[in-house]
C-alpha cells in the first residue's frame, strides 16, 4: 500500500530535549516536506526537500532541522524543543516539485512542556 | 482521534442535504487550487482540484467553484452524507523560483447531523 509514514504518533517531551519525528514514504517521491498545523493558521510549512541531499526552508523553519539521506526518510529534528512547538506535525510527499497533489502522513501530536 | 483545532468555522448540514464550503484566497498569480479533507486522527487527503483557467469541475458528488474576479473558491457536496464530516482545507498553488507552493487555509470544519 502507497502510504506516507511518521513516528512516533504521540511524543510529549520537556523543553530541551532533543527529539527526532520520522518520516518514510514508500512511493520513490522526490519531493517531500513537513508541515506543522496549529488552530487558525492551517498548515504551514516548516522545511522541504526536492530531492536526496536538497532540502530548504519552509514559512516557519526556525527551531527545526531536517536531512534527507536516502530518497524515501525525512526526518525532523528538534534539536532544543521549546513550548511554543507543541502542535501536530505532518509529513507529506508528492511525486516532484511540480507535481501539485501532495500525500500526507497520519501527523505527530507533539506536546512540549 | 487527532483534532485540527477547536477555533474552526464550523458547518452543520442535515444528511442528504447539499454542503457549500467557502475559501478565500489571497494571490491572483495563484494558478491552482486544491481541496482536501482531513479526517480526525488522519492527515489530509485530496478531494478536488482546478486551475485557474478553469471556471467549475466536476467530481463525484463534488463540485469546486472558482470566481477569480473576488478570489473565492468553493466547494459544493452533493447529498452529503455521516462520512463527509471532517475539516476541509482549501490550498493555492503559486509558482516561484523554487517550483510551486502551496498555501493552506484555516479551513472549515463540517458536521454532518443524521
């Protein structure tokens, strides 16, 4: 099945501490990127990748990191969470950078305390 | 379940009736739209899409509405049914150096009464 995983689904940390949210597509998308979603602002976009070692930043990147080593993972990186990140996280895919239909993931509710 | 948000505009339709959900947008060098569903505890999913040479398209049940003159799109659900309640996002596409972007927006939750 064509699908776009994350893990975990539900992380509740203390600010500080590194985190990681994974995530894998079984697709062979080019094109991936992470989004966060809080309430009233819709979904924003944090980082992309266009393709293995090519990433840039999204609307909102400050506070996260990203790396793209093989062609179907792209992890999240939090390196010093702090409240103001808790939100639900979601990872999405599409075939390239031109390509319009993007496939997401089943988010990451992430709390930061 | 994940929810997307408690501060949503919400819609409340009667099973069987048609639905009408309203999306400003905000570029008019957008040249695509989009509309997705999102599911409690699931991420967003494709619904419908159109350009913006496009006046209307058709889905099955569904039906996305484009007046570019006021920058509004909506979309249309025909005999709307309990497996149609979820939040649905309106997105615009716009190209820059980069290749596209999507935009979202807030989106607009439906509850579907039986």
């Amino acid at each position: 099945e064509a699908q776009v995983t994350q893990n975990p689904r539900y992380l509740i940390t203390v600010t500080g501490k590194k985190l990681t949210v994974t995530c894998s597509q079984n697709m062979n998308h080019e094109y991936m990127s992470w989004y966060r979603q809080d309430p009233g602002l819709g979904l924003r976009q944090i980082y992309y990748s266009m393709n293995v070692e090519v990433t840039d930043k999204g609307d909102v990147p400050e506070g996260y990191k990203v790396s793209r080593k093989e062609k179907r993972n792209f992890p999240l990186i939090l390196e010093s969470p702090s409240p103001n990140q808790t939100s639900l996280y979601f990872c999405a895919s599409s075939f390239d950078r031109s390509s319009y239909e993007q496939y997401f993931g089943p988010g990451t509710r992430l709390t930061v305390t | 379940g994940e929810s997307v948000g408690l501060h949503l505009p919400t819609l409340s339709v009667q099973e069987g009736d048609n639905s009408i959900i309203n999306c400003a947008y905000s570029n008019s060098a957008s040249d695509y739209f989009i509309w997705y569903k999102q599911e409690s505890g699931k991420g967003p999913q494709f619904i419908i899409d159109i350009r913006s040479n496009m006046d209307k398209r058709q889905g099955q049940r569904v039906t996305v509405l484009l007046n570019k003159t006021v920058k509004h799109l909506s979309l249309q659900i025909a005999a709307t049914q309990p497996g149609d309640s979820a939040v649905y996002f309106c997105a615009e596409n716009t190209n820059n150096n980069a290749g596209n972007m999507l935009t979202f927006g807030g989106g607009t939750r439906l509850m579907v009464k039986p």
